[in-house]
C-alpha cells in the first residue's frame, strides 16, 4: 500500500513538472488537467483504497520526485527542517558547536569549534558520544545525534563520551547550549607582503568579517597585495558577494545581473560604497569546488581585470535561488534566475533544461562555449565554470595516501599525540620530526591496513589474457612472477616514499587539535601550491601582463 502510495504520487507530479515544461501556451491547462488528476487519484486512494495510506511520507516522496526533475538546488524545507537553511543564510545555529563525524557505526567528535561550549567545556576530537542526557546513542549516526545536540540557546544538555587515550575513559559533561555562528572568515594573515584572507561562505556577516581583515591589512604597511581564498567555498548570498567586490572596485561598478525565465526580472547589482582597496594587486584562488556567489565575486574581478584568478576551473553555477513561504510553515528555496558576469557570460556548467534520455545531465562542452572579452580585450569563454587565468595542476592523491586519511590513521595519531603532549610549536614553526614519523608508523598495523589493490588486480588480469591468448609459457610465467616481485607493497617502504604528502594531511591534523581551524589553515598554507603562485605573480610583472595592462 505505502509503496503504491508513493509511486503514484511521484508519478503524478512528475509529469506535472513535464506538463509545466511544454510551450506556456498549453502550459497552464496541462498543469490545470494533471493537478485535477492526481487530486482526483489521491481521493480515489483515501476513500477506497483496502488499507489506509501514509499522506506525509507519501507527498514527502511525491514533492522530492517533482524536485528532482528540476535542478539539484530548488529545495522544500518542512518546519522542522528550517534550521538547516537558517544555517545555510546567516551561519547560525543553536548548539554545542562541534563538528561531528561517522565511524564504526557511531557519532564521534571531529572537532569542537573555536570558543564554543564543546570547546569549553574540554570536548575532544576523538571522543565517542555515548550519551545525550539520558539518551543512548551509543549506536547512532551525526545525523540523529545532531537533531538531539542542537537546541534553543542558554537550555543545558549533559554529554557522556568515551576517551580514548586516558585514564577514566568515561567522561561526562555539562553545557550550555548557545547561539553559535560560524565564521565565514575563519582564518587571516599577513605572509611577507601579502594579505591572505580564507572566505569560506556568503552569508549576511561576511562583508564585514572580510572588511575587518581588509581594515588590518590597510593599516599594516608590510601589506603590498591580497590573496583572497574561495577555494571550497560553494557560495550563499549574492548581495554579500557584492558587497565584498565594493571594497576593490568603483562605486557604481556593476558587477553581476540576473534575469528570470525568458529573459524577465531583470536585475542589475552594482557596487554601492568606495572601495577600501581601489588599486592594490588581487589574487583569487578558486578550484572545483569554488561555486555560485563564490563565482560571481571571482567572475566579476575577472572581467573587469580587477584580479587574477589562480588554481583550477569552479564548479560552473550560474543559478539564483531565492526562498518563498509555503503554507503549514514550510519553504521552498527555488531556483528564479541566472546570473551573468559583467562581460555577459553565464558561467552554468550543467544544462538541467534539457536533460539526457536516462535523465542525466550532461556538462556543456567546450566546443559550444562563446568567447567575451574582459576590460581590457582578453579573451575568456563562458559556460563550464570561469577557467583561472594561471592553472595549477594539484597532481593526484596517491593511493597510499588517501587511505591513510580515509580510514583515520592520521586522525587516531593526532588524537593519541595530543593525550601526551600539552602543547607544541605553533603552526608556521611546527614540522613532523624524524622520531615523530617513526611513531606514526608503528601506530599503523600492518593487518588493518587497506590498500587499494590495482596493481595485484592488473597483473592478474594481464596474466589471465596471456593465457587466453596463448603466451603464457615457461618464459613469460617466469617474467611474471621477477614483475610481480617487484610490486608487492611494502607498507613500511611505501609510508617513507610519500612522507611529504602524508605529512602534510598529519601536520595538519594535530595542528587542528591546539589552533582549531585556523591552526590547520596556516599549517597548509606553507606549503600550498596556489598561494605560492599567486605571491610570484604579484610579486613581479605577470600580474599587469595577465590582465593587459
């Protein structure tokens, strides 16, 4: 009965969403004929059907299904979900304020948040949450063990965790919870002669965390250029973005517009206060991750020839949403507009108008881009995200590597590091010494190691078809077995030969635990590949060769 239930109201508003899509003249009575349709089904099903039906999780199913058939971004939020997109807009949150993680079919502590009640109250990354006042959730994932940790500010709430690594094992806390926002500027500094800002979100409060920074820059004269990190930041308000691109450009500057379906609502956004920073050299760092208001600011400083852009191409999403009420006090953030960049281009990736036979969604390909012209006449192409004008290449995550981080050998020997060593050097002086990394080493077992066996796998699938194929003689088995020889992993070999890359996630790590996330930042920063490219470009004449100037 549930399963019919909820097929047949996926079905029904599905093709609602199909109807809605044909040419506008028919549009309206197609959408008129199938809502009668399936209001007439749902009757049918109340009054008849031999079991009573599920109407919540029913239309639940029914709407996701409608969704789907749209963009991955227009999205319903029922009342008891609102929390989230209050989150997603402000960064606002009633909680303990921790980051929380799955493992072992558990909820663990990831890491408490800077100044928040976890840290407080001597919270650790690395403890397992037993406990929620008298709740058992000793078996329950973040996601269930959130709905019980969050709550409305200054109310108590009594943790029992497990500790690894201590004495009395079995801890118990008492916090307050409050109203905690996360910081979408979680980390700044001066390097030489250039200002780094992290700009992890767009949310109401980002302007004036980044004009805070940008405020100490101006006062500091070491403070010759700016490096502004988007990198993973997958955007949030358009207005925020503008607001930051006031601080570098003219007043009056337009620097994005959106227009509704058909080219409709037209909307101009233009910078409204004089820039802080009308001249000083800018670097934006974007990557894959870098995303809607993210590539909006990014674009902008583009196009106008107001930065440079340095790392790989983002994601490519040229959509607006915007959040409607619903009745029963539910929302929908919906997708109502594109956006273009001053020189005009749509940076949208994905084309989710016309979808695959399978329903798929297929990237534009370069071959049907446009070319627009910058400020000053460079050459840059829209749709497939904004391509950085210097690319880095990251190289790839060997798979050594990518285990190690995967299943928490680094995490479990910061954890264990942390238990015996109250303090350390701060993150631009800390490195993992010869004696450190040995004790990493022996802190992994060989026996639950994983590795990704392709090798083994490729050599066994070579052999098999040289035997098929009838080569496999005397000779060629004996070449085999020398070959195979030679590629048996040695883990102890393999941790020595990609030490760099593994130290790089481990440094990090433990600098996390004593400096929270800003400690983990500039920890990576010293080693990074992006910010390193960004300081010799303007640091020397590449920078007004790559805009033109």
């Amino acid at each position: 009965m549930k399963k019919f239930a909820l097929t047949a109201a996926a079905a029904i508003l599905a093709a609602i969403i199909t109807a809605y899509a044909a040419p506008q003249k028919s549009a309206d009575a197609a959408l008129a004929r199938n809502l009668t349709t399936f209001n007439a089904i749902v009757k049918e099903l109340q009054d008849n059907y031999v079991d009573s039906i599920a109407p919540d999780r029913a239309f639940d199913a029914a709407i996701d299904a409608l969704l789907a058939t749209i963009d991955p971004y227009t999205e319903y939020y029922p009342a008891e979900e609102q929390d989230a997109l209050q989150k997603m807009t402000t960064g606002e949150y009633g909680g303990i304020g921790s980051y929380l993680m799955d493992r072992d079919s558990s909820t663990y502590i990831s890491a408490p948040m800077e100044n928040s009640p976890a840290a407080r109250a001597g919270i650790k990354a690395g403890d397992r949450i037993l406990k929620v006042d008298s709740i058992d959730v000793s078996r329950k994932l973040s996601a269930d063990v959130t709905k019980v940790l969050r709550g409305r500010p200054n109310t108590p709430v009594t943790m029992t965790l497990l500790r690894p690594y201590a004495e009395d094992s079995i801890i118990t806390v008492s916090l307050v919870r409050e109203m905690l926002q996360q910081p979408s500027v979680p980390y700044y500094t001066v390097v030489g002669n250039t200002g780094y800002i992290l700009l992890t979100s767009f949310i109401n409060k980002s302007p004036a965390e980044v004009k805070a920074a940008l405020e100490e820059f101006k006062g500091d004269p070491r403070v010759k250029n700016i490096v502004l990190d988007l990198r993973g930041n997958g955007g949030g308000l358009v207005e925020s973005a503008v607001d930051i691109l006031s601080y570098f450009l003219p007043k009056g500057t337009e620097v994005v517009r959106t227009r509704g379906r058909d080219g409709a609502a037209e909307r101009v956004y233009k910078t409204t206060r004089s820039p802080l920073f009308p001249d000083i050299p800018v670097a934006v760092l974007i990557d894959g991750a870098t995303a809607s208001a993210s590539e909006i600011l990014a674009g902008a400083l583009q196009d106008l020839d107001r930065g440079v852009l340095v790392g790989s191409r983002s994601f490519g999403k040229g959509l607006v949403q915007t959040t409607r009420p619903l009745p029963f006090s539910g929302v929908l953030k919906v997708t109502v507009a594109k956006y273009y960049t001053p020189s005009g281009r749509l940076i949208q990736a994905l084309d989710y108008a016309h979808r695959n036979e399978d329903g798929s969604v297929s990237r534009i390909p370069d071959s049907l881009t446009h070319e627009y012209k910058t400020l000053h006449g460079r050459t840059i192409r829209d749709g497939g995200g904004l391509v950085p004008d210097t690319v880095i290449d990251w190289g790839k995550v060997n798979r050594l590597v990518y285990n190690v981080v995967r299943d928490n050998w680094s995490f479990d020997y910061a954890t264990r590091f942390t238990a015996s060593h109250p303090e350390v050097a701060a993150p631009e002086q800390f490195v993992i010494t010869d004696s450190m990394y040995a004790d990493f080493k022996k802190s992994i077992d060989p026996a639950r190691f994983k590795y990704d066996r392709v090798m083994e796998e490729a050599m066994k699938q070579l052999r098999d078809i040289a035997t098929e194929e009838g080569y496999m003689g005397d000779e060629t088995t004996a070449a085999f077995d020398s070959l195979q020889k030679l590629l048996i992993h040695d883990l102890d070999r393999d941790l020595d030969t990609h030490r760099p890359e593994i130290e790089e996630y481990l440094g990090s790590e433990i600098m996390g635990r004593y400096y929270y996330d800003r400690g983990k930042t500039a920890y990576m920063l010293r080693n990074d590949k992006a910010f390193r490219a960004a300081r010799e470009i303007l640091d020397s004449g590449r920078y007004n060769s790559i805009l033109g100037k």
